[in-house]
C-alpha cells in the first residue's frame, strides 16, 4: 500500500491548491452537489476550483434522468462555473 506520509502529502496539497483558488467548492464535493442541484427549484451554480471527469460524467447521468440542463463553463482539470439552468 500507500505509505502514510505520501498519503498525508497528497491530501495536505490538495487542501493548499483548494485554499488557493477562489472556487467555493473543493472537487470532491462538486460531484455530490448535482443531485440535490437538479432536485432544486430554480437556478443554481458553484464554482470549483477542478472540473473533474467524474463531475462531468455525474451531470451527463443526471441529464438522463431528470428534465434538467447543467452548463460546466471551463476545461477539465481546471477551475470552472457550474450552472444549473432554471426551467
């Protein structure tokens, strides 16, 4: 396995790169925002400070369930603006 510092390492510069950003949601959240984003009335939206492959892939599966259109405003692996579009 993975030696506990390294791991440590990992999760302690994942945290500075967060703090660094002006996103308001770390990636590890984003994904986990879209379902209740898409139950919600009305317009919502989040920054984040990584549009992440798993984040895009959550909003495509959401998309075939639900009648709600997310709009991702960025590149993958960068930071980025979430819309849920209201209708």
């Amino acid at each position: 396995g993975k030696p506990a510092e390294r791991v440590a390492d990992e999760a302690c510069d994942a945290l500075a790169d967060f703090l660094k950003s002006d996103a308001t949601i770390e990636p590890h959240l984003a994904d986990q925002l879209i379902l209740p984003m898409a139950l919600a009335k009305g317009e919502s939206r989040f920054t984040t400070s990584q549009i992440t492959r798993h984040l895009t892939t959550n909003i495509w599966l959401v998309q075939q369930f639900l009648p709600v259109q997310f709009e991702v405003n960025g590149a993958e692996n960068e930071m980025g603006e979430i819309v849920k579009i209201d209708g």
